[in-house]
C-alpha cells in the first residue's frame, strides 16, 4: 500500500496559525490592548430574515409525513436552479436549468472539478492566488504554471499566447488582491482558451460586490464562454452561507473536448460522489433570489461596501496605492515606506493592534502587499482606519 506522494508535494500553509500565533503572543504580553481583526475572509452579519423564515417552513416540512423528504436531486432542486437561471437571466446571461449545478460551496466544486480533467493537463493560475487553486491541482500531480500579477498589470493578467496552458484560473473579483476583470478583459481570456482548447475555470464568489458598470458578473457575459469556461459560485459572501453551506457551479451544455461533454462528465461525478445539498439549505438559499431576500442581502452587502469605503478611502488620504475596494470586499494596499508584508504586520500590531493578512501568504508577487477586509463591524473598522491614520501620516 502507498499513499498518494504528491501530498509530499502540498506547500505547508503557516498564513493563518502564524497568524493567529503571533496575535496570542502579543494578546498574552499585552491584556489591556484592544486588537481590532480586519484580516478574515469570513462575515460577521448574521443570515436575512427571508432565508431563516424559508429555513424554519422547511424544518416543518421535514417534519410532517405529507411534506417530509429524503435523498434529493444531487444537482439540486428545480426551484433553486430555477432561481439562479432567473438571477443570471436578469444580467442578459441565458442558462439552461441543467448548466446550473447547486453545491455545498464554492471550495468543493472548485477542488472536485478535477476529476473531470486529465492528469497530464497543465495549470495557470496567477500569483498572488487563492491557495486552493494549487493545492487542488499539486494533490493530483499536475504541473502548476504561474503567470504574474502585480501593480504593472493592476493585478489583472492577460493571455499570453506564447504559454500553452490546459485549465486557466481566474477569480474576478479576486481574492486577494480586490481587482476584477472588464467584460472586454475577459474576452481576450475567452479568445485565447478558444483558440488553445483550454478551459477557464472562473471563480465568481465574489461577484455580489461588483457594482461598476463594464465590469464583469459572470464570465458567461462574454459571448463564446460557453464553449470554454466553467463558472464557480456561492452564497457565502453574498448572502452569509460561510458557515451554512450553499454554492452553485455552470457547466455549458456547448464545452466538450475530444467528443466528450463535461457537462454530462460533471453530472456522473456528481451522481457518484456528491448526495446533494440539505433540502432546508436549498430552501434558504431559494429565498435569497426572492424581492425580500434581494433588498435584505443589498442591505447587508450595502454594510460590508461602506466597511470597504472607509478603508479605501483612508489609503487615499495616506496616499498608499491600493486595488479593490469598490467593487470587492478585500483592499490590497502596497506596503508603505517599502516594508515587506510581515515587518507591516509586525508594525500594525505592535503599534495600533490592527490585524491584516500579509500578501507574501497568497505568492511571491504578494510580498510587500497586505490585505485588509471589509466583513468586520462598522466600529470595527471605523476604529480600525482612524488608527491606521494617525500612525501613518506621520
Ligand atoms: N473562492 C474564493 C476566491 C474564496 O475566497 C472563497 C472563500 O473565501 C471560496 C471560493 C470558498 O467559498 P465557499 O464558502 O462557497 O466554499
């Protein structure tokens, strides 16, 4: 017997225990300071009204002979994939309700869609990244390609057809870095992964925070997408499923390489390995596309934008040069006075006890980047960013 090698492979991860190591340490020596976290990816405002109600009816459904259910669709409920079509309908975008695919989260899908892929395949993914894209694919044995971002291209990069790459990650608007695609951006990306035969595997978690127009939603704005990209999603950031568990994923009907259909692949994969997202989870998120759960989610969204503002807005008056912000939950600003990523940790927590994450954790081209988030309290952050004023003008 021999285990699976290429976990040998798998980087270590010390982002966020050293983290949270180095956060103890300083809490431990220091009682009386008040540190104040703007470095979680996770939210803090609670579930809307309209999904705990849609959540409660389901429980009695569950819990009466007539209504009771038990092993669902594994793809999920016609009412749920009927009302994500509605959503992406109401953008221009066209879906069949069998493209849609409802998950347990973006991360699953976004780790279990190699399956369908052969292992010879090669990999791009941009630096800095979102650790899963690489992990996933070194945890299989595929060789990962890296193509930069940085402050040249604005943390955006475009195809360069000299690089033969099989899969292609993108995540707009992206985490870490807060910067998302035009739509005119995305279709050159679409462009090169028609003429390649590549596959774009597009990851839309974020794509509630977009609000400029001419920015891209979904990948599937772009028209010839269908023939080459998989879209990823979640209700984790735009509705506060962190910790309830709901995503979906698209998969064309048109993308199909060597007379084979990844549609019809993702569905046997699914129907083998996957039993489905819970019924009152479905239901909730349901509710969600409802007119009273869009204005409750707005509201809630609305929140985590003015957290955001506050922040940039703050990097603009210390002059510090910044991506996201607008149309993102996440501000990547340029460490100040050329500090590296951790030495400004350090700083900011000895100093005024605000917690962000270094870039160096998501690359190398993260290094002398740090993110800061907008899913903490509006005290919080209010707090946070007067504190980050008066330390940094000087
Ligand atoms: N994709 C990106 C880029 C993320 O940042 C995250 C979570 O932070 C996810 C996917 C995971 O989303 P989910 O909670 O739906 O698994």
């Amino acid at each position: 017997m021999q285990f699976n090698s290429h976990f040998n492979q798998v980087s270590q991860s010390y982002l966020f225990s050293t983290i949270a190591k180095k956060v103890a340490a300083y809490s431990a020596a220091n009682p009386d300071k008040t540190i104040l976290r703007l470095g979680i990816g996770d939210v803090t405002l609670p579930l809307a009204p309209a999904v705990i109600s849609a959540m409660h009816a389901a429980v009695d459904e569950m819990g009466a002979k007539e209504t009771f259910r038990g092993y669902g669709p594994e793809q999920g409920y016609d009412f749920l994939k009927e009302a994500i079509q509605g959503y992406y309908a109401a953008r221009g975008v066209s879906l069949e309700r069998d493209e849609i695919f409802v998950s347990d989260g973006a991360k699953s899908d976004v780790g279990n869609i190699l399956d369908i892929f052969a292992d010879g395949n090669t990999v791009l993914v941009p630096d800095p990244v979102y650790p899963v894209y690489v992990d996933t694919n070194v945890m299989a044995g595929r060789k990962v390609m890296y193509m930069d971002a940085n402050e040249a291209n604005g943390f955006l990069p475009m195809p360069d057809y000299s690089v033969d790459a099989d899969v292609i990650y993108l995540c707009s608007p992206n985490n870490p870095t807060g910067a998302a695609y035009t739509v005119g951006q995305l279709r050159e990306w679409v462009d090169y992964a028609n003429a390649k035969g590549a596959v774009i595997l597009f990851d839309a978690a974020y794509e509630c925070f977009v609000s400029q127009p001419g920015l891209a939603r979904s990948i599937f704005e772009v028209e010839g997408a269908k023939t080459c990209a998989i879209e990823f999603c979640s209700f984790s950031k735009t509705a506060g499923f962190t910790g309830t568990r709901c995503g979906y994923t698209v998969v064309p009907f048109a993308l199909e390489r060597g007379g084979m259909s990844a549609n019809k692949m993702w569905l046997r994969r699914q129907t083998t390995k996957f039993n489905g997202v819970a019924y009152i989870v479905q239901r909730g998120a349901a509710a969600v596309f409802g007119p009273e759960g869009q204005r409750q989610i707005q509201a809630n969204l609305d929140y985590y934008r003015a957290n955001a503002a506050l922040i940039a807005d703050c990097m603009d008056e210390l002059g510090i040069r910044y991506t996201g912000g607008k149309n993102s939950p996440y501000i990547w600003l340029k460490c100040p006075g050329g500090m590296d990523s951790w030495k400004f940790f350090d700083y900011l927590l000895e100093n005024i006890q605000v917690v962000g994450t270094p870039g160096a954790g998501f690359g190398a081209n993260g290094e002398g980047f740090f993110r800061l988030t907008a899913f903490g309290s509006r005290e919080v952050t209010a707090e946070a960013v007067q504190r980050l004023k008066k330390l940094l003008s000087r």
